[in-house]
C-alpha cells in the first residue's frame, strides 16, 4: 500500500457497483484491497466481486391514479363539510394507489388524519395479504366498553370512577397498579415484536389508564331500559404506541425492498411471511391487553361503587380485521358484521358515541358492501383541535363548557377544561345519525342519554409528555 501509484478500494466503489453496505462490508472491501495490491485491475476485481451484489426483486409499481375506487358514505351540509370532504377525497386518492389495496371506504365522520396519503380518521381501507401498521395508527384497538349497572346512581357511578381511573401521560406509580395476567404477559414475551423491556414494562403500568385526547369515562342511562350504564374510550396506550413503531419499522424494510414510490405512512409487512404472522399474532395480544384494561376500570369502579353489573361488551374501532385474504384496515371505524371478533359479547351490537352533550348510540350492524361491512365510530372533526379554539374567541374554554353541557357533570382529570373536546368542536351529532341511517350503515337499537363524563383534560405543561410519545 506504499507505493503511491496504489489508491485503495474504498466503500464509494463497492456502491457504485452495486454493493449494499452491511455487516459483510468490511470483509468484501478487505477482499477487494487485496486482490487489487495482488495486481488485480479494477474490471476484474468488481467481475471477481459481482456474484455477491445483492439480487434486489423487482419493484411493485403503485396502482394508476383512480384504478381504485372508494366508497363515500358522507353528505356535506355546509361550506365546512364540503371543504373537509375534499381534504377526505384528496388523502383516500393517494391511498387508493398503494399496491395492495382493493378499495376503500369513508363514512360520515370522515376528516384528515395527517399529510395526503394518510388514511383519515372514519376510513376504511381494504387489503391482499397485506397489514398496513400506518392504517390502523398508533392508538392501536382504541375501542369502547359499556356495562349495564342497573339500578345504580348515575352520580355514585361517576364519583367512585373519578377515584378509581387514571387519564393523562404515563402509567400508575408502584404499589397503584392493576394486576396483568402471568399467561399474557408470557405470551408478549414469546412475540418477537412485543419482548423488549420498555414494551413489557408498559404493559404493566399502563393497565388501568385511559391516556388523553379524546378517551372518556362516559355515565348515562338507556332509553330503552332505563339502567345505568359505564361507557370508556380508549385504545393501548404505551404498549399499543410501541407495537406500532416495531410494525412501522418492520413494514420500511419491505417498503424499501419492494414498493420505494410507496408512501412511507403505506408501508405493508407481507401477512404471509413470518413477520406477517407475527405481526398479526402481536396485533391480538394487545387486543386482549385493550379489552382488560378496559374491564379492570369498570370492575374497580362497579366495586367502588358498590354496584353489580349486567351485561358488558365492547368494540375497537381503530384495528386490522380479516375476512378471507382481504385484510380490512378501519381508523376511527366500526366493524359493522356480526361476527367480527368472537369475543365481543354484543350480539351483533356496537358502541357509537357522538359527544359528551350527546347520547351514545348502540346499534346494529348491517355490513353494507358500500362500506365495507363498517359504521362510523364518532362525530369526526370539520376543522381541526387549533382552529375550533380561534373560532371560539374570545369565549374562554370554562365559558363554553357551561354554555355547551348544561346540567351535565362533566369532569376533566387535570382540572382544567379541554376546550378542543367540546361539543362544538365536532360535527353535529344529528347530522351523523341521520347519515348513518341513510346510508343504511347501521340500525340505531338504544340511545344512552348522559349524566355526565370524565376526560383527560389540559394537562399541565410540567408534566405533558415529550415530543413524540405518545
């Protein structure tokens, strides 16, 4: 290597001919060196070289622009509406371009969920032998539960509830956790994208919590009944956040792989391929670990309360469900089948609330082909969390929740009122019922008209949680 008139190989070469760098890389360039100071020149050495440039298949084209089609199951009633809806249409058009999506699917509480390409919340999309992690997003299985409490105050309900869950940033403090279960948590720690320590350890001090935004602890009574009934709204917390970035980094490998021009959010992981099968295994874990969080708040608080219950089902609206090879991915939406999962306890019936000033609606499914089989899961959003607060003025957020719930009881965990979870942050509530029913997504069964609810609230800027986690 002495004699000057020598350069040696470096990495620049071995990419240029093709060379993926890797762990073999210090090796190959090694090999190349010395073969070039044997007096090898550099056509030879790179034909030497050539049988271990990676073979990279070919790249899966996306899907011509309007190729697939979807489904709109949302009329706009004003300028907002029709604004929102356009914003809706544009994301779904490049949604509809990945390469393994057969269609898709908005219903009436559809609004954009983040940059174009991005499933918006209240969309469907379905598709082959593919799960998207980016389509069901990181609030994994964010679901409902209602049970019956019969004759029980409404009021002993919600106070004994204020005392028993947990809102906000991060888990429960040692010597306040809710028990997990040794044979899930063994379970997660045979799964290759549940078992590292942070996950594990989210899974234990999450069980109990319900996080922020838009979750609710909800307390009304049935028209049809005349019962008490709990309502909660939340999805995995830490360990469902951390299974989605596993999957979101695992669906990059093959994006990267297979499909380049695909939208990073669209990255799939091939569902029958180890990973796939992992992935989908990983998915019904934390299902399992969402329905026992919820059912922990509610027995606490059925215990707090001195209550005894009735029935109690659930449903998630933010998941992966298969049918067939088709793989059906819903942000913010409902199945709307009646076997959609085997351990619901519904009878074919769902969860939909609207907002804290609205009732809850339970309804029955009817698997409408022009939704793909699903209902809405909410009101949705025309205008986003920072432009209904410049729309409300000068009207302070306290101001507008006495204006917005009258007689209700509504309690924020914080203490202090979250103006972008008022009534009049969302569509109207009749708006969405009646598309609902004219879309024929849905049949209304019973109304749980409120007495009031409990969410997160604002949370002190000390404690908000970092950039980033969720």
């Amino acid at each position: 290597m002495e004699d000057l008139a020598i350069k040696p190989i470096t990495g620049r070469e071995l990419k240029q001919w093709g060379h993926t760098p890797g762990a073999q890389f210090p090796a190959l360039l090694n090999r190349a060196n010395e073969l070039h100071v044997a007096g090898h020149d550099m056509s030879a050495i790179r034909a030497e070289l050539a049988s271990e440039i990676p073979v990279r298949p070919p790249q899966i084209e996306l899907h011509e622009e309007g190729a697939i089609g979807f489904h709109e199951n949302l009329t706009p009633a004003d300028d907002d509406e029709v604004a929102n809806l356009e914003k809706v249409r544009e994301t779904m058009r490049a949604v509809m371009r990945t390469p393994t999506v057969i269609g898709g699917a908005i219903m009436p509480d559809a609004c954009p969920a983040g940059p174009i390409g991005t499933i918006p919340v209240g969309g469907v999309v379905a598709a082959h032998n593919a799960i998207h992690p980016g389509m069901h997003s990181a609030d994994i299985c964010c679901s409902l539960m209602l049970t019956d409490l019969g004759d029980t105050d409404p009021k002993t309900i919600l106070d004994a509830a204020q005392k028993v869950t947990h809102f906000g940033p991060g888990g429960r403090k040692q010597g306040q956790r809710f028990t997990v279960s040794l044979d899930l948590l063994d379970a997660m720690r045979a799964n290759p994208f549940l078992n590292n320590a942070k996950t594990i350890r989210a899974v234990q001090e999450h069980m109990g919590t319900q996080g922020d935004g838009n979750h609710f602890l909800f307390v009304g009574t049935s028209r049809r009944t005349g019962k008490t009934m709990l309502v909660t709204h939340h999805g995995s917390r830490g360990p469902g956040a951390k299974l989605y970035k596993a999957g979101m980094e695992v669906a990059e490998k093959y994006r990267r792989l297979h499909s380049r021009k695909t939208l990073k959010q669209n990255a799939w992981i091939p569902a029958d391929s180890e990973d796939g099968r992992a992935y989908w295994q990983a998915l019904q874990l934390i299902r399992k670990w969402t329905k026992t969080n919820h059912n922990s708040i509610h027995q606490a608080t059925m215990e707090a309360a001195g209550a005894s219950s009735g029935e109690r089902f659930w449903n998630e609206h933010n998941f992966v469900f298969r049918r067939g090879e088709t793989y059906l991915h819903g942000k913010g939406a409902t199945p709307a089948w009646s076997d959609f999962a085997s351990d619901a306890d519904a009878a074919g019936r769902t969860i939909i609330p609207l907002n804290m000033a609205e009732p809850i609606l339970i309804v029955r499914g009817t698997d409408a082909p022009h939704a793909l089989g699903f209902s809405p899961h909410g009101a949705g959003r025309n205008w986003s969390r920072t432009e209904h607060m410049r729309r409300l003025g000068t009207t302070t957020a306290d101001e507008a929740l006495i204006a917005e719930t009258k007689g209700l009881d509504v309690r924020f965990y914080s203490g202090q009122v979250d103006a972008s979870e008022l009534p009049s942050s969302y569509k109207p509530a009749q708006a969405v019922v009646a598309q609902i029913e004219s879309y024929g997504l849905a049949e209304v069964e019973d109304w749980i008209d409120p007495y009031g609810c409990i969410m997160a609230g604002q949370m002190p800027r000390f404690i908000r949680r970092p950039r980033g986690v969720r």
